[in-house]
C-alpha cells in the first residue's frame, strides 16, 4: 500500500492532485462521477473539513481540490484522517479512491 499521507502546515492553502485508476490500473474515465474530500480527527469521527468542490479531467481520471488557508486554519494542529471519494449521481457506485494520514502541522508565521 502506497504511502499517500498529507502534511499541511496551519492556516495554508494546498492543492490536493489525484489521479484515479480502475482495477487493471487504467485512468478511470470519471464522466458520471462527482468527487468528495474529507478529513476527520479519528475514523469515526465527525467531519472537520468537506469539499465537494473540484476541478477533474474527465479523460484522464485526475481530481484536483484546492484547500484554503481558511480552512485549514480552523483545524488544530495533530494527526487526522483523510479519504477521497467518488460517487455517481445516484450514489449507486461509490469508491474509496484513497484513505491515509492527514497531519495539520503548527504555523508560527502567518495566523488567521
């Protein structure tokens, strides 16, 4: 299992790139998918930061999410856990595209 673990330093903006294959590690064609990210503190836990916003490339099976400094400036500095998620309209298909590590690390410089 790749390591796909996240650092973001507090109260900086990330854009987060995935690039999403089928089972035969193909570019999955992602016409009729919307995308999700999410980061939790544990889990089971409740959602600290959502986005259902994204720019994707259909034909490529890439999925960008572009986090703002302001939201990850709500979030303590510690470990999380993070998931990207794509689902079709019905929610009938819905993949975990990656699951891992989502570290908020404190920032001195510039608070919010």
């Amino acid at each position: 299992m790749a390591d796909n673990k996240l650092q973001i330093y507090q109260g900086n903006s990330e854009s987060i790139f995935c690039a999403v294959v089928d089972a035969s590690d193909l570019q999955m064609d992602l016409t009729e998918f919307n995308a999700k990210f999410m980061v939790k503190k544990k889990t089971d836990g409740d959602i600290e930061l959502e986005y259902d916003h994204f720019t994707k490339d259909n034909s490529e099976g890439v999925i960008l999410f572009n986090i703002l400094a302001v939201d990850t400036s709500t979030l303590t500095p510690g470990n999380y856990v993070y998931s990207v998620d794509i689902f079709d309209s019905s929610n009938a298909l819905v993949y975990t595209v990656v699951k891992d590590r989502f570290i908020i690390i404190d920032n001195l410089r510039y608070p919010i």
